[in-house]
C-alpha cells in the first residue's frame, strides 16, 4: 500500500467512526485499525527501494504528521470518554443497616448423627412348626407380652399330655418304693431280712424319687414348649411387617417372624472429629467444657433450630485411626413417637460457661474466593469493607470470631448495588434482631423485581 492509500484508510475510517457515533466500541476498533493502517503504510513507504530518498522522506514526514494528528484525536476522545462519570456509580444507594450485636453466648459445635433405638429385636421362632396365626397388625406399637404370632401348639399340646402321663407312672413307682423301703427297714430290725435285700430296697426307693424329678422336668420342658406356640413380644415397641404368613413353616432359632424396636428413649449415634474431641478435652480440664451433664440438643432434618434435648451418656474409649473420628451416643426422650430409629439428625453440642460474642445475619457475609468479608458504615457514609472469620450459629445469627468491633454498623439489605468498597450508601439503620425472622426486607423485594 502506497501513501495515498493509507491516506485513504484513514479518510475511510473516519467516515465509519461517524456512523457509529452511537456504538462506542465499534468506532473504537474502527478507529484503531485505521491508525495501524496508516502506520504501517508510512513505515513500508520509508522502507521501499523504488523511490527516491528525498521523495520518501517527504512522503514520510507529511503522512506521520497526519497520522500523529489523527492518533492524537483519537485519543483525546477516549479519555474523555474514559473520564465520563458513572451517574449510578456516584449516586447514593439505598441499604439496609444493622449494629453488631454483642451477646453472651455457649460456644458449641454441630455434628451429623443416626437416631438408633436402645432395644431392636429380631422375633425368631423358638419352636418348630407351622405359622397358625398372625395376632397383631403391621406397624403397630405394642407392650411387652402381647402376642404377635401362634404356631400350630397341638403336636406341643400332645407331648405336654404324654409328660403328664409319665410323671403320675413314676410318681407311683415312687410310692410302692417308699413302701417297700420302711417295710425292708422294719424287717431290718428284727434281723429278719438280710443286709442285702435291705440296701437294694432302699436303693430302689432313691432311683424311683429320681425318675419323679426327671419326669417333672420333662413336664416342664413340654409346658415351655407349648408356651413357645405363642410368639410374645420381648419389649415395648413398634413392630415391622410379617416375615412369615400363616401356613408358613418357622424353624427353631432360625426364622425371623418380625422385628421390634423399643421408641421411648431413643439413642442418636454421631463422630465427632478429632480436633473437636481435643478442644472439648481442653474446655473439660478447665471446667467450661462438654460433660454427661450439659445439655445436648438435636434436630432432624426438616426442623428449625434444636428442639430435642438429651444428654451424652456414652464416649467410645478410642478414636478410631482410619477416620479421626471418635463415636459418642446421646440418650433422647421420645414421648410423643415423633423420631424413629434410622433418622438423620444433627447434635449441637454446648460448652458450660458463656463467651462474649459479636452476631450479625448470615445474610450479610459475603465471600470473595476464600475470604469472607462484610460492608460496614464508613465515615462520611460509604461502603467499607472488613474481613471476617465466621463461627457458629447462635440464635439465628452468625458468630463473628475476627474482624468486627462493637458498634460497627454492618449492611445486611441492598448489598447487591455496592460494587465496589467506597461506593455511597444512604443507610436506613434496622435492628438485627428483626432479620432473623425469616422476612424478606423492603429493599430486597424492590431489588428482585
């Protein structure tokens, strides 16, 4: 390209950066590409071989003027388009403020636990035979003793009667010995009987009285039997569906009729981890920490806040290496059934003396990659920003570990209009209290629309 030609370029972008007066980035690149052009022309026209020095040297000189004159345009028109002010960056945004609240608190830490039940008992049959009856109805509640299944009791009921039998036999065959044994000791006396025949009698009465004992016991054993017919439950409990039907065979001590699970109380199984385990030990020693005594709350899944409290009554007496994790048990009340064995729960546990602690909504906190931070009320009514660790929940609100101070004015509502840390508030101050109930504040429905 020749000089007139990138005299021409740079006519030509101008005429483009006209029509575009209303997209500033297409006349931008409009006008960076004709600038380059010209550039490069004057630079390959001092360069070229085919004109003379004097010609080119003129050449070059008159078109990097116009280029430099052009360029220097171009840019006095960028930076005041650079230096435009931001009318929504500079107005005053509305937001919502709250003070820190400081307040004595437990220190305490969440846990993931299971509900279990304390007892869970897998009704087999004790004697063999076919399901008769099934007594009780699926998942239903029962009390110790009620009956849950009847097994065919007639063969038990015949072998009762044949023990019955054989202990009246030998009951007599005692009697006729016990005869024979004083009638053996009186002839024994006159010496009318020899030693022998004596000894042999009274031997016969021994063996008789212990063929008595052995018949009772067989009775006994009969009567267990038949009372085995009927399939009690062991504990108080919910029962599960019928494993067997009726005219099902159920062996001895090895099919599974049903289960039972006790529900008042239950227990709620959770691992705490290791550095929980050794800053709890420390508390302990010093007299503010977890022990059987304090109360621990829990909560199932769907529930807000922790509104079932028990206490710990069993620590495992190892941490366990391959998790770091160490098992503990907390004892529940369940009067009214509502937890069941298998649930989800979470366990709050508390320390026995009170911290104080700065709280703020959780709302409020922000986080920018692996930093959390909030806005605070500057001087002059700007938007400052202040870097924070975070701890626990505490009636609704966040635990502030670092970075607050009391008095600190923190913006809870409107946050999504500050971008960046100095930008102008107009703050309406509410208490943080209020934001806990779960409201949706004035600012933030106007900002959703």
């Amino acid at each position: 390209m020749n000089p007139r030609s990138a005299f021409r370029a740079l006519h030509a972008e101008k005429k483009v950066s006209n029509n575009n007066a209303g997209r500033p980035h297409a006349s931008w690149g409009a006008r960076s590409f004709g600038v380059s052009r010209a550039l490069r022309c004057v630079a390959n026209q001092c360069r070229a071989q085919e004109f003379p020095v004097k010609s080119a040297s003129k050449l070059s000189v008159r078109h990097l003027v116009l280029a430099g004159s052009y360029a220097l345009v171009l840019t006095s028109s960028l930076t005041g388009c650079k230096q435009a002010p931001d009318k929504r960056a500079s107005s005053p945004v509305a937001v919502e403020v709250a003070a820190v609240v400081p307040k004595p608190i437990r220190l305490s830490d969440e846990f993931n636990g299971r509900v279990a039940s304390i007892n869970s008992v897998e009704v087999r049959a004790r004697v063999t035979g076919y399901v008769d009856k099934v007594a009780y109805r699926e998942g239903d509640s029962v009390k110790q003793g009620d009956l849950l299944f009847v097994i065919d009791p007639r063969p038990y009921r015949d072998a009762l009667e044949s023990a019955k039998a054989s202990l009246e036999r030998e009951r007599a065959a005692a009697a006729f010995a016990d005869i024979q044994s004083k009638r053996a000791q009186a002839l024994n006396a006159s010496k009318a009987i020899s030693l022998e025949e004596y000894q042999n009698r009274d031997s016969d009465l021994s063996q008789s009285t212990a063929r008595v004992h052995e018949a009772e016991a067989a009775v006994a054993t009969a009567e267990l039997n038949l009372s085995f017919t009927e399939v009690r439950s062991p504990v108080d409990g919910r029962t599960s569906r019928a494993q067997l039907t009726r005219g099902n065979l159920a062996q001895a001590d090895q099919t599974v009729l049903t289960t039972v699970v006790s529900q008042d109380p239950l227990y709620v199984y959770f691992d705490c981890d290791e550095q929980s385990y050794l800053r709890f030990q420390e508390r302990a020693h010093r007299g503010n920490g977890v022990s059987s005594a304090n109360p621990v709350h829990v909560a199932l899944a769907d529930e807000t806040g922790f509104p079932h409290v028990g206490r710990i009554d069993f620590l495992d007496n190892e941490v366990n290496p391959s998790t770091g994790t160490i098992r503990a048990r907390v004892i529940l009340p369940n009067p009214d059934h509502l937890l069941t064995p298998g649930l989800y729960a979470r366990v709050r546990l508390e320390s026995t003396n009170t911290v104080q602690a700065l709280l703020v909504d959780d709302k409020a906190i922000l986080t920018d990659q692996n930093q959390q931070y909030v806005y605070v009320v500057g001087s002059r009514n700007v938007a400052q920003r202040k870097d924070v660790v975070t701890g626990g929940m505490a009636d609704g609100l966040r635990m502030i570990r670092s970075g607050l101070a009391p008095g600190d004015k923190v913006i809870v509502s409107g946050l999504q209009q500050i971008y960046f840390p100095g930008a102008p508030i107009t703050p309406k101050y509410v208490a943080m209290e209020s934001l806990t109930a779960g409201s949706i504040s004035p600012l933030a429905q106007e900002a959703s629309k």
